[in-house]
C-alpha cells in the first residue's frame, strides 16, 4: 500500500496538471456562462448549461497523460508496471472523492443563490446531477472515476499500439454504437429504446451501469497495460 500511495503522489508532483487546470477550466467556463447570463432574458427554471462537463474532460485527459508523459519516468523509478497502475488508481478514486465533494458543494450554493442570483445551473444537471447531495456527490465520483479510466486505457492504447492502434480503438467503438443504431432502427425498436431511457432506467440503475462499465475499464487499461511499450 505505501508503493501506491507513493506513486500516487508522484503524479501530485505535477499539480497543474491534476488540480490547477480541471479546475480552472471548469471555472472559466462558469464565469463566462455567468456573463452570458447577465446579457440574456431570464427564464422561469433558469438556464442549464451543462458546462460542468469541462472538469469531467480534463480528468479525461489528465487519465491520458498519466499513462503517456508519466509511464516511462513511473517504471523507471524501479515500480512495476502493476503498482504503477494500481497507484494511478489509487489517485484516480481520491481525486474523485474529493472533485465529488467539492462538486456537491458548489451544486449546495447554486441552490441556495437561485442559480447564483441569475439562474445559472451550471453545476446541476437534469436527473443526473439534480438530486439530493448524497446522490450528487456519488453520481459525480463515478463518472469521475470513469472518465480518469477511460483516459487512462486510451493512453495504454496509444503507447502500445500508437496512432494505427487508437484509430482502430476509437473505430470500433464507432462501429459497435452504429451496429446497435442499425440493429434498433432494423427491428423498428426505437420507442421501447426511448421508453427505456425515459422511463425504465432509473438513477440508481444507471449508477450501476456507470460503475460496472468503470471497472470493466479499469480492467481493459491493466490487461493493455502488460504489453504496452516503454
């Protein structure tokens, strides 16, 4: 456990990377939702921006670089390449303890500020992001956890098979979401589709999903990870 904690702590060493730029980002893109906000009519329920998903892109990437720019030096300290990614997700899950937390307090204060006195939802979004704090807080840490993962098995991909290798990764992800468009338009299936999403899947449901699909990512990094180049 002490090698992991370390090799977390290693990737903290860069802290623009992992806690300034998310971060920053996400809050730049607050303060300008919140000029836009200033210059258009109100509306009754106010404005739902969805630009929160800016932090959820930079832990995508901060996944990535974790297992492109930071591999090579992390094995080279005499870690294995099995405590090396055990520790990366190690930091994955504080991160999203943590962002989580930091995410349901700023949710906490939009709602008590009517949308920041302007009817800015910026940090509640519809059904997923819109519930009580408990709920927000675990929806936020495991899509968190599984965008770090799928940066993280992006950037395996990348450093053993190079851009061939994650052109065809990205292409078969393409190819399977066109096979279930084309299997449901096929089978005339769209409304139970719909129906389904609407109606069936349920919060809790989803979370499951999400999290069944984070290890299942988690999983796919390590196994590419055994093979990749250094």
């Amino acid at each position: 456990m002490k090698t992991l904690i370390s090799i977390a702590r290693y990737h903290l060493v860069d802290r623009m990377t992992y806690l300034v730029l998310p971060w920053g980002a996400m809050m730049f893109s607050f303060l300008v939702n919140l000029v836009i906000a200033t210059e258009v009519a109100p509306v009754p329920n106010g404005y739902y921006t969805g630009g929160v998903v800016t932090l959820y892109c930079f832990l995508f990437v901060c996944g990535v670089l974790s297992m492109t720019r930071s591999l090579s030096f992390g094995l080279m300290l005499g870690v294995s390449r099995r405590a090396y990614y055990l520790g990366t997700a190690l930091l994955v899950l504080v991160l999203g303890v943590v962002y989580g937390l930091g995410l349901t307090a700023l949710q906490a204060i939009e709602r008590a500020t009517g949308g920041w006195g302007l009817g800015v939802n910026f940090f509640r979004v519809p059904w997923i992001l819109d519930g009580p704090w408990y709920e927000t807080w675990l929806t936020a840490f495991v899509l968190l956890v599984l965008f770090f993962l799928y940066g993280m098995w992006y950037g395996l991909v990348y450093r053993r098979w190079s851009l061939p290798g994650l052109a065809a990764f990205l292409a078969a992800q393409v190819l399977a979401g066109l096979v279930v468009a084309v299997v449901v338009t096929l089978t005339d299936n769209w409304n139970a589709f719909g129906s389904f999403f609407g109606t069936t899947l349920t919060l809790p449901l989803l979370l499951a999903v999400l999290a069944a699909a984070a290890a299942l990512l988690g999983l796919g990094g390590f196994t590419t990870l055994r093979r990749a180049a250094i």
